[in-house]
C-alpha cells in the first residue's frame, strides 16, 4: 500500500469527491492506468500522481484500486495497491469482513408501511404561504462612487445605524390634507366651432446638381432724382439738424473706448472670486508605455519648443541603485534605453523612440534648430540626436493632436488612440548620431545638461564671443565627478572625405564627425578647499540675461561696461566674431552636499607655473544638508535663483553671500524637485516623494503652501510647467512609476494679478534690505561685545593692582 494526498481538482477529474462518490461504506475506486498517465503528461508536476509515477507505470493491470482512507490510517486521506497481488488480497479480505458480517447478523424484518389516511385543512397552509417572502416590487439599483484618488484602495463596509449620525433619517409626519374637503360644484368651459386649419408645406427634392449662377443690378436712381434730392431744403435740414449728434459721438469715439466691456475686466483684478472646483490641478492627459516606460522612473521632461503644447518628451531610467545595477548588468544592457516623444493626438503609443546607449537622465531640445536632442548618459558619455528625417510626422500628430484633442474629449464614444488608423503605426525607433569619446566623457552619471543660448558662445579659455549665426551649437554638462564640460557640436577641422560623406548620407550621419571623437572644449573643475572634500555638481544655471532672444548689439549694450576687440594686425582677412568682455561669464552650481557654488567659467593663468586653470569660486553658499536636486533662476528676475534640497527650497540674490533672501519650513516629506512659474512671478511648484506637489504663493503666504494636492501614488520625480496659450497652462509631472501626468493649472495660479511684478519686485527688496540690516546690526553686536569684553578686563586688572598693594604693606607691618 502506497499513501496518496488527492486534492479537491484530482478528485473531481478522476470521479472520487470525498464523501459523495467515495464513502466510509463504499471507499474503493478504480481508475483507468491510461488516464492516470494522460493526466501526468498534461499536468506534469502538478498533478498528484507524479509522485508514484514509476509505480503506475510498471503497474501490470488495466485499473489501478484507489481506497478512501478518513481515518488517516496511512498517513494520507487515500491509499492505491501497488500491485494486482495486493489489490486481489485487499478486496478479498474486504469480501470476508463482509459475509461473516452478513453471518453474524439478525435476519431482518421489514416493516410494514401504514396507509395513509386523508388529509384535511385547518388553515396552516395559509399561514405557510403568508410566511413565505415574495418579491412585491422591482428591486432598486444604488450606484456608489468614491473620490478618484481612492481607486484601488481596499473597500470597507460596515452597517450603520440611522440614529448614529445627524439627518441619517427623515420622517414623514401625517398631516391634514386641505384640498380632499373642496369640492367643485361648477365648471365653465368655452368653445368656438371653427374650421380645423392644417399647415403643410413642400419642397421641391432636386437630386441631379448643376451649375448655375444669376446676374443681378441693383437699382438705382436716375442723375436727375440724385440732383433733385441732394438739392432739396428737407435734405440739408435733415443733415444740419444731424450734424452736431454726429460730431459728438466722433469725439467719444476719440475720447474713449465705447466699446469696452468692464464686466468682462473686472476678471483679471486682484478681486476675483475663484470657486473651489477652479482652484485644484485638473489631469489633462496621462502618458504611460507598457512596454518601455513601466516599472521605471522618469528622470526627465522637456516640451517642444516650436510645437507649443502638443508635443512632449521624457526619459526613462531603471529603478536600480549602483549596486544593483551591476549585480544585474546583463540584464540592463539587453535593455532598451529610450526617450519618448508623446503627442497629445494618442496618449498610448508614442510617436517617436530616441534609442540611447545607455540610461538617460538629462536632455534638452536645441532651441534654435527643435530636430536636434542632446541627452547625457548614467555611464557619463553625451548624446545627440537628429530627427529632421521624422519632423513632418511630429508637425503632423501635434498640429492634429491639437485640434481634435479638444474635439474629441467632449465626446461619450472616444477612446484614445483608436481615433486613427495611422495610430496604430508602430513608432520608428531612432538611433543617436554621434556619443562622446568615453576617455574624454564625465566619469559619473551626467545630472544636468543645458543648450548655451544662440546669442553668444565659448570659445577658447572659456571667453565669451558673438554667435553670428544665430543658432545654438553649443552645450554645457555637469556630473558628481567633480568637474563641468563645455561641448561644440561643430567640428574644428573636418576632413574632405569627412564633406563629401556628409553630403552623400542620409540625415542620420550628419554628426559622423563627432561620433566617438566628440571631446569638450572646455572643462571647469570645483576645487576642493582646505575644509571640505571634492565638491560633486549636480545642477546649474547660467545668467537668464543669456537666454533673451535678441540680435548680438541689443545684447552688448546691456552690459555698461562691455567692450569689443577688433581682430589684431596679423589676423587673417576673414572677420572673426566679437569679443563680449562685459558679458556675465559666472553662474551658480548645486553640489551633492548641499552647498551652492559661484564661479566663473574663465580660465586663468597660474602665475607659478604658467598654466591655464579653472578660476576659484567666488564664494560658497551653505544652502541645503544633502543633495541639491534643482537650481533655476527666476524667468522675470536677474540673479534671483531658486534651490531646492531634501527637505526645504530657498531663493538667493547673486552677489548676496548672508544667507537667502527666503527659506521655507522643512517639510514632513522629502522635497524631489521644483520649478518657477512662467507667468507668475510670486508661485513655485515644488514636487515630494509621496506624490504630492505644493504651490507656495509668496505673496499670498510666505510660511505654508497654499495648494496642496495629491498627484500620484509614487514619487514625483520630475516637473515642468509650460504655458499653452494665455488662457492656459499645463504642469506636466513625471513619477516613480514611469507614467507621465499632464495637469491643468487653474486659473488663479497662473493668471498675474494687475502689477504683480512690481510687488515681487519690492518683497525682494525688502528681503535685501532686512539682509543688510541684519548683517549691519551684527557687526554692531560684535563690535559691542568687543567693547564690553576689554572694559570688563580693564575692570579686573585694576583690583588686581589693589589687591596687591594691600598684601604688600601688611608684610612691611
């Protein structure tokens, strides 16, 4: 005998349920040996014979014996023969129980049945039915909805009482109705025996079209008549008595404008009423691919800077720290590295892929040339893409996408991404043009990286030259290894054969130059001082003064003391640009230990040794405790940046080395990032780790938020606001979870109040001066101290004096 475990699905296929077709009086079962085996082959581990395989099949019969066992007597609930000898001695031993059973027991007499007599009713049937609950009307249906960030969560009911809560009932009073006791004695009705009058009309169906067209000459009157009334007494009466009417409202016409609607101003003073429903963020689209985007978190965002609003991109990056990522390095290397380009025209499959090297966690669009993308690299290298090739596609979804998004959102039937059938195109992957040299790349992750504006450019020893051609060729990246690069995407000296190439290839080789020789024209590395350790950038941000779209000369003379330098003598006859001296060569850099770093991008000379070196920062801002994931300067005013660290933001003033002009109270979660709005100069969007993201309104509260909403389940790792038109503005967040969230801005936060700027303007001011009054006041406690510290010196060398004299004659004595 062989114990066996058969669960509940082995017992219903083979025909043996527990207490139905095998009993405690009738426990044996015989099971086919072939379908034994087809149930192996089909369930193979599963299945609950695979245990005993070798046994059933060297089994030699046809039927294999299966016994309930309830008693447990073999260790399992069943039991089989292993063999035909032992299912023979098991049934015999089995029969013998049975007839010496049969042998020892009482005959048995069977009873006799009773005739039934008849029944007769005394109404218990009726209250049996009465009993019964019958369904007397149509069941009601309740439709019960919850609140959306409540989707998913697990559900708990429980039964209340009506008395428990406040109107959790209402009761219907029985009341005297008046109008059973009016009776109509009388009823007046009027008729009018007239013609039933029936209104039709018809219309002639013309199915065939044709042309047709009419000539028409208005009429006229004749010289005669025109005379005749222009000389006529009526006709100068009437135009002397209308003449002074028609003066007056020529000069309203020119005093004001009649035509003005002051209700309709009364909306953008500082006054207005806001309902609660238009002061929350409003999702506008959501963007999430299963295949490239899932289980990742987003490390990046940049709108289409030409396609306003309808285009968008995002990088994607494993959820892996460093470790992890090179216990399973395989892995992530047959891993796609990607960066989505989505089209408001179909939020599911996006509309192009930028193939990367490896995970990206920066890019940018080119500003001036939007079919150029550079992105840096986790292992460090600097990637450029080229999708002029692929433009007309972009023009074609966003532009779409624009116009029917709207169009289609108000209708019931519409679901995203069947509206077309090119939606079901699969996107074009696009591999990168040209990566950086690895020996002369960053040798850590890159965490920022900036196009430098189309107005200037660096050229050697990190001097700021005229850009004539108007077009950004150049890029600035910075890493936590130590160290900022200045990359061209222009080659110094291209070859003839390199010419003829690039004019021969597709689109797609136009920066094969550069491809793994690509080196940076100018390094800027953070020295470590005397008290701290190497200082690890993680974010920057150059001058905004930069980044105005103007020609080179109205640039120039925004620096007072900006000078030119004309060729030398023994230059070449080609023009060569313009040296700008007064232009703003210093930006700011946030490092891993939470420090803000100003310094210049110039070199200079070491006068020891003669070498070109990285100039020293100017000074050094303790900003934050720990890792400084933003630093963005103001879009409305100069050298006011914004920083954002673990646990708190605060606005600095360049030039300003006290302290920030603002800082904000920690937070009970940790702060991911942040971002200035672009029309409010006063509102800061600030993202956190539970998915949370705060509107701070410096005029309206400088100590709390003044929106707080919740935006997703994971971690907002990235953030930007861009403005749609002038009546709206979107907040596209990106989370943990690699899903992309487009939110709607209301009103309140993004429209400006009437001279909002002014008084952001002068809250800075004040800040400023409360700055220097501190720093004043300080150096007159100091200086303070200082003089009470020496005249309570004073003060105990004179008793001192004292004392010894007094000892002095009492020893004479």
């Amino acid at each position: 005998m062989i114990p066996l475990f058969l669960t509940s699905s082995s017992q219903a296929i083979f025909e043996c349920k527990v207490d139905e077709e095998v009993t405690v009086e009738n426990p044996n079962k015989f099971i086919s040996k072939e379908k034994i085996l087809e149930d192996m082959k089909n369930r193979l581990a599963i299945s609950d014979f695979h245990l005993v395989k070798d046994t059933i099949e060297e089994y030699e019969g046809e039927e294999v014996l299966i016994v309930y066992d309830p008693d447990f007597k073999y260790g399992q609930n069943f039991f089989l023969c292993k063999t035909e000898e032992a299912k023979e001695n098991f049934l015999n031993a089995a029969n013998n129980e049975l007839e010496n059973d049969a042998e020892e027991a009482t005959p048995y007499e069977p009873r006799r049945l009773r005739t039934p007599r008849p029944w007769s009713s005394y109404g218990s049937e009726l209250e049996i039915e009465e009993g019964n609950i019958c369904q007397s009307r149509t069941r009601k249906n309740f439709c019960l909805s919850r609140a959306r960030a409540n989707f998913g969560s697990p559900l708990n009911f429980t039964d209340r009482n009506v008395t428990d809560v406040k109107d959790g009932y209402i009761e219907c009073l029985p009341y005297d109705d008046k109008t059973h006791k009016v009776k109509k004695l009388e009823h007046d009705a009027g008729i009018q025996a007239v013609p039933i009058v029936d209104d039709s009309y018809s219309q002639t169906i013309w199915p065939k079209p044709r042309n047709a067209n009419t000539q028409y000459v208005p009429r006229e009157l004749a010289p005669d008549e025109i005379e005749d009334i222009l000389d006529s007494a009526k006709f100068k009466k009437t135009i002397v008595e209308a003449m002074p009417r028609l003066e007056l409202a020529l000069q309203q016409n020119q005093i004001m404008n009649i035509f003005y609607d002051d209700y309709a101003a009364l909306t953008s003073s500082d006054g207005t009423i806001v309902s609660q429903s238009n002061t929350n963020f409003k999702e506008f689209q959501s963007f999430t691919d299963l295949q490239f985007s899932k289980d990742k978190h987003i490390t990046c965002i940049d709108w289409h800077p030409t396609i306003k609003g309808s285009i968008v991109a995002v990088s994607c990056a494993e959820k892996l720290s460093y470790y992890e990522r090179i216990e399973q390095f395989s892995r992530c290397l047959m891993t796609s590295s990607l960066i989505l380009i989505w089209s408001f025209a179909d939020p599911i499959h996006p509309q192009l892929m930028l193939e990367a090297p490896d995970d990206i966690f920066c890019f940018k669009f080119n500003p001036s040339d939007p079919n150029l993308v550079a992105g840096g690299c986790i292992n460090g290298q600097v990637v450029i893409w080229d999708i002029t090739a692929h433009s007309d596609r972009l023009q074609r979804r966003g532009y779409r996408g624009k116009a029917n998004a709207k169009k289609n959102r108000n209708t019931m039937n519409y679901l995203p991404g069947f509206d077309d059938q090119e939606q079901s195109e699969h996107a074009p992957i696009i591999k990168y043009c040209a990566v950086s040299s690895i020996e002369a790349s960053h040798r850590a992750a890159i965490t920022d990286l900036q196009w430098i504006p189309e107005q200037i450019e660096i050229g050697r020893q990190g001097i700021v030259i005229e850009n004539k051609s108007q077009q950004c060729n150049q890029l600035i990246t910075c890493s936590p290894d130590n160290s900022v690069l200045f990359w061209d995407t222009r080659s110094n000296k291209p070859t003839a054969k390199d010419k003829e190439d690039i004019s021969l290839t597709a689109v797609t080789m136009r920066f094969k130059y550069l491809d793994l020789n690509w080196k940076p024209i100018l390094k800027v590395s953070l020295a470590k001082s005397e008290s701290m350790n190497e200082l690890g950038p993680t974010c920057f941000s150059i001058s905004s003064r930069h980044l105005r779209k103007s020609n080179p000369q109205r640039l120039v003379s925004e620096y007072s003391s900006a000078s030119f330098h004309s060729p030398s003598p023994t230059a070449t006859s080609r023009v060569r640009p313009l040296t700008l001296d007064g232009v703003n060569s210093k930006f700011f850099i946030g490092t891993e230990d939470g420090r803000l770093v100003y310094i210049d991008w110039k070199m200079d000379k070491d006068p020891d040794t003669g070498k070109l070196t990285t100039a020293k920062p100017d000074y050094y801002l303790n900003a934050h405790d720990s890792y400084i994931n933003v630093v963005q300067q103001s879009p409305f005013f100069d050298g006011i940046y914004l920083s954002v660290g673990p646990w708190h933001f605060a606005i600095w003033k360049e030039g300003i080395t006290t302290g920030p002009l603002l800082i904000s109270s920690s937070s009970t979660k940790r702060l991911t990032y942040g971002h200035w709005s672009p029309t409010r100069p006063s509102v800061i969007f600030i993202g956190k780790v539970d998915g949370m993201i705060d509107v701070w309104d410096l005029l309206d509260r400088s100590h709390e938020p003044s929106l707080v909403q919740d935006i997703s389940s994971a971690s907002i790792t990235y953030i930007y606001a861009h403005q749609l038109s002038s009546r709206q503005q979107l907040l596209a967040a990106g989370d943990k979870e690699g899903t992309l969230r487009i939110m709607e801005v209301p009103w309140n936060l993004h429209h400006p109040s009437s001279n909002e700027r002014l008084t952001m303007e002068n809250f800075l001011d004040r800040e400023i001066k409360r700055l220097e009054y501190s720093l004043d006041r300080q150096g007159i406690l100091l200086e303070e101290k200082r003089q009470r510290e020496s005249e309570k010196s004073k003060t105990i060398t004179v008793k001192f004096h004292i004392k010894f004299h007094i000892t002095s004659d009492m020893t004479k004595s």
